[in-house]
C-alpha cells in the first residue's frame, strides 16, 4: 500500500443488549466482541490486542482482512488475459493473502459510522503484492469497502464491496480468532462443539496449495453431525491434519453456492460458558484454522500468553489458488462488475437451566 497519513482509530459499536464490539482501521479488524454467557455476563470472545497500534507494531497473524488474496497463491504468480503476474514470496514459494502489504496490515479510512455500523474502505494501488523490482503484484487499482453492522438479534454482518479498472484477482475474508469460552478463559478450542454441513473439503499438498476436494465422510473433517473439535484435532495420525502440523487449516465447501444467498457454514458451541455462533455467508467455501501457536499473544489483561489450539477462525471465502485453476469457480473482477461476499457471526446464548 501507498504510505498514509491517516490515523489508527478504535471504534466501538454497541447494540441494544449490551453487546459490543470494537473495531481498528489498521488492517479492518475486529479487536474485540464482547457478548454474554449462560449467567448473562459479558466475555469477550476475541484474541488480539487492547490498542489498534499493536495491530500495527505487534505480531499479527492476519487479524483483520487479508487480501487482496485470501490463502495461498501457487509459486507467487498467475496468469491473467495474457499477462504473466509475480507476488510477494512471503510463504515459502507461494504468496499469502496477497503478500507483505496485505490490506491487514494498512490502515483504512473510516467512510461511514454510526452507533452499529462502520465502513472502512481504501485503494489498493496497481502492483500491491509485489515489490516494484521484479515481483509485478496485482493489476488495476482496487477500490475495497468492508462495512461492519451488528444488529439487535446479537448478529455482526460483514459486507464487502469492491471495483477495479483493471482486470485482477480477488478474494477477501475476516481472519478473527475465535475462542467462545472467553479470550482469557485458559481454556482451547478443544472441547468446542462444531456442525458443519460442508460435505467436502479440499485435501492440500506438502506445500499447503489445494491437492483435491474430497468427501469429508469417513476422515477427520466430517463434522456434518455435531462433534467437538477434537474429533479432528486428535487425530494427528491423519495426513492432512499432519500437513497443518496437527490442526485444522483447510477449506471447506459449502452446500447450494449461488453467489448472493446467506447459507449456514458452520454451527459452534461452547457448552461451559453456553455461549454459540452461527456462521452465514454467501461464499463459495470456508477456510477453518485452528492455529497451532499463538505463543507470542497474551491474554489482554496480560496475565497469560496463549497456546495451541487457543482459537478457531471461520474464514469464509473462495478457494485457494483459484487464479491458478481455471476449474475452480472464478476470483476474477473485470472493470464495471462490483464484487460483493456477505458474512454473518450469529451470536446466541444457552440460558443456565
Ligand atoms: C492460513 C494459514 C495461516 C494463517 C495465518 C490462514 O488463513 O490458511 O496457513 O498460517 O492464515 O496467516
């Protein structure tokens, strides 16, 4: 990104029920959201950090919005109309989520807010993802627009927008992490309740990079019924969990993809705290991470550093490397086509019987 002068802000939305959530502009990221447990008192269900610079100044494993490719680019490069494009190498030979400026790591304008809703928007500037040498980065200049909303019903809706002048590639996510037990619980993802109604998932290669989709029944990945999360952490004897070094970090598909309808990925519930999210979205697939160190993130009273398995994050998008395969479901924006993608985090609360 072009160097800004704009400031790193937080921004507080609230609703109604006293839920809340605090959002930074450095990178569109949701820092906190605090809603109730079982007894009606609030936790805050987020890993990250108190103030919006330590997004900047910290270690951050994309908490915001990566882009402007989401997941893994094969070799760093595609090929688009005729034209060969080079990215940041920034994952062994392959670019992550859109290289070393990736819109998590720049900061936004604020374009609209109000009481429950926010927008941040910027311009990505042809050649983002690329170093100016000789990694050529992404075409066009991109307009992005991501608008936060929670509503009354506990619900924060995500809605992107985005416009380039240029041919170009594009796919865009939250990469929040997750943990319903509370961010300073000291209890992992482990025990977490998870359905899914994903029926397939793509199998990844050694270097991480989409291998094969494949039916989730009879591995690790089936979670059509609910099963916690340990069903597929355990299983460190199963290969594709061995690539991810013994969690999840994969895609999921998602069933009836039409492009503009909100379709349940995923149901998750923490039973202690009776706190549960319901995952909507007009995405094609979903990619589900736990990741397997958070080591160098304290808990943000500061008491404690977090460990493996500390969070879950639903990163709903299109499929990895999509550039890269032309059978997969486009991720190409043309001049006068508008990309939207539309994600919802329900948040709901078993009552203590
Ligand atoms: C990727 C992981 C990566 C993580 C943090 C996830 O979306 O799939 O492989 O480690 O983001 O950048």
């Amino acid at each position: 990104m072009t160097e800004t002068q704009l400031e790193i802000q937080k921004i507080t939305l609230s609703n109604q029920h006293g839920m809340s959530v605090d959002l930074t502009n450095f990178g569109a990221t949701i820092m906190s959201i605090n809603v109730p447990d079982k007894y009606g008192t609030l936790g805050d269900v987020v890993i990250g950090y108190n103030q919006p610079e330590d997004y900047r100044d910290k270690d951050n494993p994309s908490m915001g919005v990566p882009g402007r490719y989401a997941g893994r680019i094969g070799g760093g490069s595609f090929h688009l109309e005729g034209v060969d494009y080079t990215l940041d190498q920034n994952n062994g030979r392959n670019c992550l989520h859109g290289g070393n400026n990736s819109l998590y790591k720049t900061t936004w304008n604020i374009e609209a807010l109000s009481p429950q809703s926010v927008t941040f928007g910027c311009i990505s500037p042809e050649g983002d993802g690329g170093n100016g040498i000789d990694r050529t980065g992404f075409p066009g200049n991109l307009d992005v627009r991501v608008t936060y909303t929670l509503n009354d019903n506990n619900a924060i809706t995500i809605r992107y927008e985005a416009e380039t002048d240029k041919p170009t590639v594009l796919n865009l996510t939250n990469h929040t992490y997750f943990n319903l037990a509370g961010e300073a619980s000291g209890r992992n993802v482990t025990d977490l309740i998870v359905t899914m109604p994903a029926k397939e998932y793509l199998a990844v290669d050694a270097e991480m990079l989409p291998h094969e989709i494949v039916p989730v029944a009879g591995t690790p990945f089936d979670f059509t019924t609910p099963k916690p999360l340990s069903h597929a952490l355990a299983h460190t004897d199963d290969p594709q969990i061995n690539i991810a070094g013994g969690g999840i970090d994969h895609t999921f598909l998602i069933p009836d993809y039409d492009g503009t309808t909100l379709r349940l990925a995923a149901h998750a519930e923490d039973l202690e705290s009776g706190r549960s999210m319901d995952v909507y979205t007009t995405e094609l697939s979903m990619q589900v991470y736990t990741p397997n160190s958070l080591a160098t993130i304290p808990t943000k009273d500061g008491t404690k550093q977090h460990g493996r398995h500390d969070a879950i994050c639903f990163e709903t998008q299109h499929l990895p490397d999509s550039p890269n395969h032309p059978e997969y479901p486009t991720t190409i924006l043309k001049p006068g086509e508008r990309y939207t993608s539309e994600t919802m985090y329900q948040f709901s609360v078993q009552a203590a019987r």
